[in-house]
C-alpha cells in the first residue's frame, strides 16, 4: 500500500483554482510578478500544507499505514484592501468547507487570522484574512 497523498491536495488545489483569484501554492511571487489593474495588485490566494500526522485514536490493527491519517492546510487570502480580503476569503470559506476530495473526510475550518502588512518601509500595503482546514485521508479501504 502506498502512502501518496498528492492526488488530494491537488483536488483541493483545483478546487481553489475555480475561484477567480490566482493561486499560488506553497510560495509566493515577488509583487513585480503578481498580476495588477491600474498598478495595483489584484487579490490572490497562497495554499500551504502540513505534513500527515498519525491519528491516535480510531487505530486499526491492520497497521499504522492503513489507519486514518489528519492533514491541514492553510489559506492566504492576500488583496490591497480590507473589504476585498474578506470577500476573497469568504469565496475560499465557501469553496472548501465541506468539500470532500477522494479518500479525504469533508474538510473543516478550525480557525485563522487576519492581519495587515501596513509599514512606510514596504509598499504596498497587504491585507490578509487566513483560513486553516482539517480533513481526515486514507479513507479507502485497500483488500489485499
């Protein structure tokens, strides 16, 4: 059995690009390379994710590889201005709560943060409303 969780985290990708915001995983560009109207950056969203963890309860005794397995990701919902930061996340709120990718639970909110980049030293200014979800993988059972 192989442990490869791409294919999920490139559902949740997919489902993200059918927002009318550009995504970028894992990595931002530099605001040169960020798409603008009228020189200012248009709103965007960054996807970052953790790791698989191990669940502790709902242990099966085929093995750790078949027991259920919890990842998380985060959303960056990243604009030049506050109201369009809360619109932009709340397209993602919506886009993924509930959602349910392959051999994944229904994703989860569990919280976030919102915050702004405001600073004479670097221009422009960014607002960011950041959104984490939870969902439970390996939930297909495999026969040998």
């Amino acid at each position: 059995m192989t442990l490869d969780f791409r294919s999920v985290r490139q559902e949740v990708a997919d489902r993200l690009r059918e927002l009318p915001q550009d995504l970028y995983e894992g990595v931002v560009p530099d605001d040169e390379e960020l798409k603008t109207s009228n020189g200012v950056v248009l709103p965007y969203n960054v996807l970052t994710w953790t790791n698989p963890i191990a669940e502790r309860r709902n242990r099966g005794i085929m093995g750790v590889r078949k027991d259920l397995f919890a990842v998380t990701c985060t959303v960056h919902s990243i604009s030049p201005d506050y109201d369009a930061s809360i619109d932009v996340h709340m397209d993602v709120f919506n886009a993924l709560t509930g959602f349910q990718p392959t051999n994944a639970s229904e994703m989860l909110p569990w919280g976030g943060f919102s915050m702004n980049t405001t600073t004479d030293k670097a221009k422009p200014t960014k607002y960011i409303h950041t959104q984490g979800f939870r969902m439970y993988i390996n939930t297909i059972l495999e026969l040998d």
